[in-house]
C-alpha cells in the first residue's frame, strides 16, 4: 500500500500543475524558488509547480537562484518551456546564480539563458554546456551545432550575447561572474556574498520566502534516477524468486510492487522501450536458471539485462519544443557515469551468485523427502486404527502417521495390516498372519 500511495502522489505531482490566474487583475509581487539539485524529473516538477503557483497567486515575478551541475535534456527542456509559458502569461522571470560559489553548468545555462534576466553572485561560474552523445548508439548523431542554435535563440530572445554564449556549447566555454557581465552572457554581477542581500538588491521584499523542492519532487528525483530504478527492478525480481522457494506471496506482492516502482521511474527519466524490454527478458532468462540449472541462462540474462541497462541512457527521442524556438535534438548532458558501471559489474555478479544459491536451494529441496509422499509406505506394515468392511475405508497407523486405506477383506481395530499398493493419498493393506 505504502508503495502504491507513493507510485499515486508521484504521478499526481509530476503532471503539471494548472494555474487559475488568467484574470488577475494586476500581476505583481515575487515568488522566490530555490534550486540546488541536478536537472531532473523532479526539477522539471518543481519549476512546473513554481509557476503555477505564482500565477494563480498573481505574483508578476519569479526569481529562482540557481546551482546545479546538468542533467538530461528533456528534462532541461520541460523547464525552459515552463519559463517561456509564465513569461507568455506576462510574468518576469529571473535567475540568481547563486549562492556564493555556486556553478551552473551542462543543462543549466539554457535554464538560465531562457529567463528576462541573469544575476551572478560572487566567486559563481555560468557555462560548459556542450551536450555529450551517450549511450550505444551514441557516435550516429552530433548534435552540438543543434544545441548551439538553441542556446542562440535562448539568449537572443533576451538582448544579451548569444556568440558567447553559443561558445558555452561549442566549445565548452566558462565564465565567472565578472566575465559573464563584461561578455554580456548574463545581465549583471551583484557584489554580494548572501542570497538575502543579493534578494534585497533585486527589489525582492525581505519577508518573502524562498521555496524550495517538495517532497513530491524529491520523490520524482530519486524513483527516476536510472541507477535506482534499475536496482529497484532487480530487488523485485529476487524477491519474486526467492518467494518461489519459501511461498508466502508476501513477497511476491512487494517484488511486483518495486517492479512497477521502478518501470515508472524509468519512465520518467526517459528510458525507450527497447531497453525496458531487454531487461525484463534478462529477468526471464535470470528465472529460467533456475529449471535449466546448468548456468547459461544466468550469463544470458546479466548479458542482456547489462546492454537494456546501458541502453537506457541512450538518446531520448526529441520532443516538442516551444513553437519560437529550434527543435530540441536528442542527446543528453551527461555520459554514462562511473558509478553505473560499477553498479552494473555489481548487479552482474550478483545475479550469477544469487542464481546458483537459487539453483542449490532448489537441488536440495528436490532430494529433500516429499512430507505426503505415499509411495514411501509400500511395504511397510502398520496397526488398523478402526474397523474396515470389504472395499470400504478406515484408518490405520503406518510407520507412526495417519493414513486412510481400504482392503479387500474386513478388517478389526488393532490388526497388524501391510501396505501392497498406493493410489495417491489412499493405502490398500492386507492383514498380517501371525
């Protein structure tokens, strides 16, 4: 239930929030958001909640200090659009790089370079926004002179200088706060060393709160991370397979669950269904181990589970961009990172080890004696526990247990009988001579 309320208020949080506020009659006042996170889903959430909740509030201007390293692209994306919808409603957008010593880079200039107005905070960096084509397929597209466009169409909307900050994605430019004011890449340098003098500077009322990621977007952060949703995948399936072995459905209904958890997460971080597919026919093979037994399908299923992993941070499908600018291209900001291929050598051995510890469980539960095998009473003699009419049933006491047999002869309370045949749970005895 726990998993399901969650899966419930995520996807609830992550479709974009409807703001009510198209008859304001004046639009004024700030909001004030505060960003120090990667790119995500749940930053895409937390800017799409932002400005709808400024508009249904009138407020007539955001400001959003901003530090971040990057993030996916599609991600990066749903947030300019969010930016250029409020500044459509009429509203002003504005972004602080801050606060001191704060850097903003990979997709995080484009965020910036999207709003009316830039201010940097001292010792703050803008710039390095060259896309990195990752994933197997990724030398079949360049896309760095498509982003350069886009991040020209960006600045140029706004009156600063679009050459220089076209070289933040050609060439992998970077600015510190002094330089972007003199390049013109940002509006201007604030010399403050707090966000609350830097707010004041910018007319922001000191009384106005500063809000920051949800629960709801943290939740949308962590769930479409693809190192956890990946290892939230695998966690389901063990658990799954560990049910087979010790019945309960306890955890059947919780691997499931995490199952449906991470698909969702996946989801959301973009990842194509070729690769949802793969690792879900590596499962299978990974399940299939443990009837064949002879290792193969272990190894087939990591093979094909690692190439569905690593396909999941393959180029996301462009997607609709904002009608006044250049379609977005797909790529991503960031290259596979090493704490995925060691989550992937991990996960791999972990799945070869936990398949043979399946593998020998079931070997010694099949050597294991059957508790209502009937069978291993052929022959074994016994005491009738009550009266047996010829052809009917009674109860006798063989080899210390209960069994139901029939005979074809009468049979009396206490004889000393012997099983001669089986049929399913039924004995068929013949009295003892003495």
């Amino acid at each position: 239930m726990l998993v399901a309320a969650l899966l419930l208020s995520s996807v609830i949080a992550f479709a974009p929030a409807t703001a009510h506020a198209n008859d304001c009659t004046s639009k004024s006042g700030f909001y004030v958001a505060s960003l120090n996170a990667n790119i995500d889903p749940g930053a895409a959430n937390f800017m799409s909640t932002t400005v709808a909740n400024a508009e249904a509030a009138c407020n007539g201007n955001i400001v959003l200090v901003l530090s971040t390293n990057g993030g996916d692209a599609l991600s990066m994306e749903s947030m300019v659009n969010s930016i250029l919808s409020y500044q459509q409603w009429g509203g002003t957008f504005t972004t602080l790089i801050g606060p001191q010593g704060a850097i903003v880079l990979s997709a995080g200039p484009y965020i910036a370079e999207a709003s009316n107005s830039i201010y940097m905070m001292n010792s703050t960096v803008i710039g390095s926004a060259t896309p990195t084509a990752s994933g197997i397929l990724a030398n079949e597209v360049n896309t760095t002179t498509d982003f350069t466009n886009y991040m020209k169409s960006l600045t140029s909307g706004n009156g600063r200088n679009s050459t220089a900050t076209g070289l933040m994605v050609s060439q992998g430019a970077s600015y510190n706060d002094t330089q972007a004011a003199k390049e013109k890449v940002v509006t201007a340098w604030i010399n403050e060393t707090t966000v609350e003098f830097a707010l004041e500077y910018l007319g922001v009322p000191a009384s106005t709160p500063i809000n920051t990621p949800g629960i709801s977007s943290i939740v949308i952060s962590i769930f479409s991370n693809p190192n956890v949703a990946s290892l939230l995948f695998l966690v389901g399936i063990f658990a799954i397979l560990v049910d087979v072995f010790h019945p309960t459905f306890v955890l059947t209904f919780v691997g499931a669950s995490v199952i449906i958890l991470s698909l969702f997460g996946l989801g959301l971080f973009g990842a194509s269904p070729l690769a949802i597919a793969l690792m879900v026919i590596g499962a299978a093979f990974i399940f299939l181990e443990v009837k064949t037994q002879h290792g193969i399908s272990a190894l087939i299923g990591v093979v094909v589970f690692a190439v569905g992993f690593l396909f999941i941070f393959q180029l996301p499908p462009a997607s609709a961009a904002n009608a006044s600018l250049p379609p977005v291209p797909p790529a991503n900001f960031s290259g596979i990172p090493d704490i995925t291929w060691g989550l992937l050598v991990a996960l791999g051995t972990a799945i070869v080890i936990g398949s043979i510890y399946l593998r020998n469980i079931r070997a010694g539960l099949m050597t294991r004696p059957k508790v209502f095998d009937s069978t291993r009473t052929l022959g074994r003699t016994g005491e009738m526990k009550t009266d047996l009419s010829a052809g009917g049933s009674g109860d006798a006491r063989i080899g210390g247990e209960e069994w139901s047999v029939t005979s074809e002869h009468s049979l009396k309370r206490g004889d000393q009988v012997k099983v001669i045949a089986v049929d399913g749970l039924k004995l068929t005895v013949e009295k003892l001579e003495k």
